[in-house]
C-alpha cells in the first residue's frame, strides 16, 4: 500500500508530532505540550536543537510554535516541567531536552519527581550513537559486560513509560505509547524516549497522517455499581468516619464535589500534602492536615476513625504516620483511586474510579445518612481548638529571632485565594501542612512525594509560566538555595516576577531537629565554620552572604529582620514589577506546630553514645503502635 510521506530527521518528526498533540477532558480541548526545555551539548544540539530551531523559524503546519525556554541545570528544568503539569491539574505539560551522558542523568531526579507526584513530563535525554561507529563517543560511560545499556537505563526505574529510539520506525509506535501513558490519569509520570545523537539526525519518509491534530480524550472512570453498594455499606455502618484528600481530588478538579459531599453527610475530610486546599479550611467538615505533620483536629479523629475514606491519596508514611495514625482496632479503609495499585493499600475496599464521579455517585447513595450529633460536635469541637492553635502559632512574637511559622502567617493572611504557595523540603512542609489554611485548591503546591530539596526555585517558574495571573511565592529554605539556586537566571532572563521567602537558619532545622530527635545531636546540620562537627556545633557562621548571592542572579533583594518589616516587604514585592526575594533570618530552634503523631526513623539498635540509646528505647516504644491494617 502506498501512503503520502514527508521526509524530516527523527527530531524533526518528533517536534511536529508533538506540536499536534491535543487533550481533552469535560469538553475543553487544549495543547498538550505549551514549550520545551533544553540544555544542548554535542548529542541534542543538531538533533533535538535543529529540530526545534526550524520550528520557531518556520512553525510546523497547522500544529504551531513548540515555544523553547532555555534552564541552567537539567534537573531545574525538569522540576520546573513538573511543576507546570501541577498547576495544569495534568492537562499541561513540557517536553525536556538534553545532550548525552551527566546532562542526560541530571534529569533524573526530576523524572523521580513527576513520577512519585504522579504529573507527566516528557523527557528526551540524548544517548550515544546507535550505529556505535565512533565508541566511546565523549560522555559515554562504557560497560564491558555489555553494549545493550547506556547510562539512560537510569531512567527506567523513575519512568512509566522509557523506550529508545534506534531507529526512525520505531518514533511513531513510541510516541503513541508515550502519550498514552502521559494523559492516564491513573499511570502518568516521567516518560523517557531516549534518542540517540545519530538518529535523532537521520531523515525517514514519515507518514504524512502521523502529524495530523490528535485529540486524546482524559477519560473519568466511572464508578462501577457494585463498588458503590459495598463502599455505601461501610460508610452507614461507620459511627466515626473520616475522609482524605489527597493530590486526586484536585487533579480530578472535584473541589465541589467534596464539599458538597461532606456537607450532605457531615463526614469530616482531612488533607494530604498534595490534598490540601482541596476543600476549603473554613468549611465546617475541613479538619486539617493528618498524619504526622498534620494537624491534632485531624488527628484525634484519625486515632479514632473507624472507618478511613481515602479519596485520591496515595497513603506516603507522613499520612498514616508511618502505620500508627489509626488507632482504632477495627478501623476499615474504603478508597477512592483512579489506580488499583493504590485503592488496594491498607486493606481497603477498592473504588476504582474517577475522585469526582465516584463523590458523585456516593453522595447520591448517601441521601439520608448523616454523622451524629455527638460526633459532628466533636468535629467542631477539634476544629475550632486547632484554629486556635494555628493562630497561636502565626502570632507568637518569638524572640529574639522570629519563628518562621511567624512568616507562613502573615504570608497565609496575606496572599491571595488564587495565588500560590510553593515548597517541597526542609522544616517547612511539615509546619504548613499542620497549619497553612488553604482556601483554594491552586493555593498550596508542597512537593512532598519526593520532597527535593532544590524543587522551590524552578518550581516557582514552572508555576509561574502556567498561572501568569497567580501571585506565586516560593518558600525557599538556605539548605535548598545553596543546592540549586541557578534557574533564578532563566525566571530573570523570562521575565517571570515571582516572589521568593529565602529562610536563613544557618543550617537544616528539619534533620537537625530529627537528628536530635533520634540521638544524633543535630550532627552535620548547621552551617558553621568547621563544618557542624560534634564540637564545632557553635563555630561561627560561614561568611556566605545568600542574599547578596540572589542579587547576583538580577534578582531585587529585600533584607528584613521582623514580622512588621517582613509584611511590609511582601506588600512591596507585590507591586514590584521583577522577581523579589525577601530575605529573612529565622530561628533555627523552631518552634515547630505541637503534634500528638509520629513518624518511623529507624535509630540504631546498639550505640556507646548515651543520646542514641535513650532514643532507642523511645523508638521502641512508639514502634510498638505500629500495625497492618487488614480489616
Ligand atoms: C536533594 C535532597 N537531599 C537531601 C534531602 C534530605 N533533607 C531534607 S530537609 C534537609 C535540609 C533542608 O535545609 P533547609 O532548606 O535549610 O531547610 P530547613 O531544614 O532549615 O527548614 C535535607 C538535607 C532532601 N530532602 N533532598
Ligand atoms: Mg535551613
């Protein structure tokens, strides 16, 4: 059979491919990929970077521009393509590009990053040459029990989709996959499409139909009846129910749908990391954060629940805290997921569905059933007593340097319903998922599935490229500054005004306090002079000026010292019209938001060191809530 063909090299056929990917869910249609990243070296540069070049010079028929931005570092731009997909709720990405060998694996975090927050992002890493002739080529690390792998095979574990491209017939069938697993809402993640330096070079006579506009459509599984019986069961057999949210429901974008079922059957809902601002925190059933930085509302009634709903969440340790949250010998679990993989933890009653059809269908199911008296007073109870809590801890007038739970205060009663807060490691997550009172689902974008240090800085141009209207502001502490700062250069070179909070603790509150926590006395994590040794722990700072370094990077510094000058800085950050930074020192003692939850660090068993042995016994102790749940 003969078809029409056109002619292009593999990357040529691949921006033109991809340029015509469209998705579509609940009836709105949209690109799917709105730019690429890339870093070129020798193995992207005449490949993936002609390809791209032609296609702002002469953009592909009917597809359109494929708009390139150019990042500092590969896992930068990586972080940055995730935090796009966030903010798009999935139905956005970017296609990142890099040159063989260290540019190629610099990606590899990020691709761990999208794929444990479950968002896509299309990764073309460059590889070696197909044809091999000219082994080793500069970069390639040479394994002499075989020539089948090459340092991309890193990929594999951190993909959901990794395929590599020897030859031009195998694009198509590839990419077909790639785009499969990258709009399921139930398997998306890092895709990987490997493309060796040579043949992303190469012409082949392209089906002309391959780069045709291709809709895919977003699917909502629905949920199947016989699921629902059994879930609607449980759930009126339940006296104490609690619900989680997790990344799902907003990803599904059932907001309403969640309130409306809480407030239909007075089922509190707790919060994950990536579940809050899901529903609203003033609504009467909204609890809290749960797990082991949540919030003590969420808490006590998780200690009690018998009966868990988890809509959309993926159970990490944090939310069960480490398998000792519910305490409730009989505590069943009824979960909602688009991904079996999932709905099955916890020895749950597997609702395979859609977040939004499923809370449809149950609250419809529901009618009638409501939560006691006793226990919807309880709910009101814990409620009010954590907002006291929170408001305690947003106004402590710590001294002599102030908290940085002061900051996230006058931050959280400052920024806007629409704008966003973004963080991903350090001291910080905890405390704001225990206290930050989200009123949207786009305000609160904590990473905290693969909580990279580093995640903050591109994030925030990531989020910014996605909601142009958003203020967005990154809370970055001093140990994630230090780690990957650079694509402050690409925010300044995009002209991107964002808002960065620069904490300066001196060192890392969060594994300091764990350290001290487990018996390692704060080892290693202070920035001091001689390094934080055991008797170094007091050296003097080191003489590293972070804000003078952001300033370096064309970013407008704001240096303050109080709460007072901290909000009358943020006001100015708002009306400025570049990217600001406020830089702020805070006390790296705390204190964090109290908690009755734990979290499982193993200590070590047998230690000459006195600290470590009373840990031990404490480790001990609290492992002893530690179950199965199997109900
Ligand atoms: C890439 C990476 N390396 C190591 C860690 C482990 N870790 C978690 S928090 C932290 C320290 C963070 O320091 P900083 O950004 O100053 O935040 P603080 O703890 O002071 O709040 C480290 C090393 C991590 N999360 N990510
Ligand atoms: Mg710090």
């Amino acid at each position: 059979m003969t078809f029409e063909t056109v002619r292009l090299t593999v990357a040529q056929a691949t921006i033109r491919f991809l340029v015509n990917q469209y998705v579509e869910r609940d009836g709105v249609e949209q690109r799917f990929f709105a730019g690429t990243f890339g870093i070129f070296g020798h193995g992207n540069v005449a490949g993936l970077g002609q390809a791209l070049l032609q296609n702002e010079l002469d953009p592909e028929p009917d597809g359109g521009a494929m708009p390139y931005y150019m990042p500092r570092n590969e896992q930068g731009q990586v972080n940055a393509a995730a935090a796009f997909a966030t903010a798009k709720n999935r139905l956005q990405t970017m296609v990142c590009t890099s040159s063989i060998g260290p540019g190629a694996l610099n990606m590899v975090t990020g691709a761990a990053v999208a794929t444990t927050n479950r968002v896509p992002v299309l990764l073309l890493p460059s590889d070696q040459f197909a044809t091999r002739n000219p082994d080793p080529v500069l970069q390639q690390v040479e394994n002499a029990q075989t020539l089948d792998t090459t340092v991309n095979d890193a990929f594999r574990p951190v993909s959901v989709f990794f395929d590599r491209i020897n030859r031009p017939e195998q694009l198509l069938p590839s990419l077909m996959q790639a785009m499969r697993a990258l709009i399921d809402p139930a398997d998306t993640g890092a895709v990987t499409l490997a493309m060796p330096q040579d043949v992303q070079a190469e012409a082949f006579d392209f089906p002309v139909e391959m780069f045709n506009k291709r809709v895919w459509h977003v699917r909502r599984d629905p949920l199947e009846k016989a699921a629902l019986k059994r879930a609607v069961e449980l759930i009126k057999a339940s006296k104490k129910p609690l619900a989680i949210a997790g990344g799902g429901v907003i990803y599904s974008e059932a907001s309403e749908e969640l309130r409306a079922f809480a407030a239909a059957t007075g089922i509190p809902v707790s919060d994950t990391q990536a579940g809050k601002g899901a529903i609203n925190h003033d609504h009467p059933q909204a609890v809290g954060g749960v797990g082991s930085t949540g919030a003590d509302s969420a808490n006590y009634l998780a200690d009690e629940a018998d009966l868990i709903i988890g809509i959309g969440t993926r159970y990490s340790d944090f939310t069960t805290a480490s398998h000792t949250q519910f305490k409730n010998p009989d505590v069943k679990f009824v979960n909602i997921n688009v991904k079996a993989f999932d709905a099955v933890k916890n020895g749950g009653e597997m609702l395979v569905a859609d977040a939004r059809e499923a809370l449809v269908d149950l609250t419809e199911a529901l009618e009638g059933f409501q939560v006691s008296d006793e226990y919807a007073e309880r709910i009101a109870k814990e409620k009010a007593a954590w907002d006291k809590v929170t408001h305690d801890c947003y106004h402590s007038g710590h001294g002599p340097l102030p908290s940085q739970l002061e900051v996230f205060g006058a931050l959280n009663e400052m920024m806007g319903d629409d704008d966003v807060v973004i963080n991903a490691a350090g001291s910080m997550p905890g405390d704001l998922q225990a206290l930050w009172q989200a009123k949207t689902p786009v305000q609160y974008h904590v990473e905290y599935a693969f909580s990279t240090m580093g995640y903050e800085i591109p994030a925030a141009m990531g989020v910014k490229m996605a909601l142009p209207e958003s203020e967005v502001v990154a809370i970055v502490g001093d140990g994630t500054y230090q780690m990957l700062p650079m694509e402050i250069a690409t925010i300044v070179q995009e002209g991107l005004k964002v808002i960065f909070v620069l904490l300066q603790n001196h060192g890392y509150a969060s594994i300091g306090g764990l350290s001290e926590s487990r018996g390692s006395q704060r080892f290693g994590t202070r920035y001091r002079m001689g390094g934080g040794r055991p008797h170094n722990q007091e050296g003097e700072f080191i003489p590293v000026d972070l804000a003078a370094n952001a300033e370096s990077w064309g970013l407008n510094v704001l240096r303050v010292k109080t709460i007072e000058e901290f909000r009358e800085a943020f006001r100015e950050a708002e009306n400025a019209d570049r990217a600001t930074m406020i830089y702020i020192e805070t006390d790296l003692m705390g204190p964090n938001p109290p908690s009755i939850s734990w979290w499982d660090v193993p200590v070590s068993e047998v230690s000459r060191i006195e600290s470590t042995q009373k840990a031990y016994v404490e480790h001990v102790e609290r492992k002893k809530d530690q179950r199965h749940y199997l109900k």
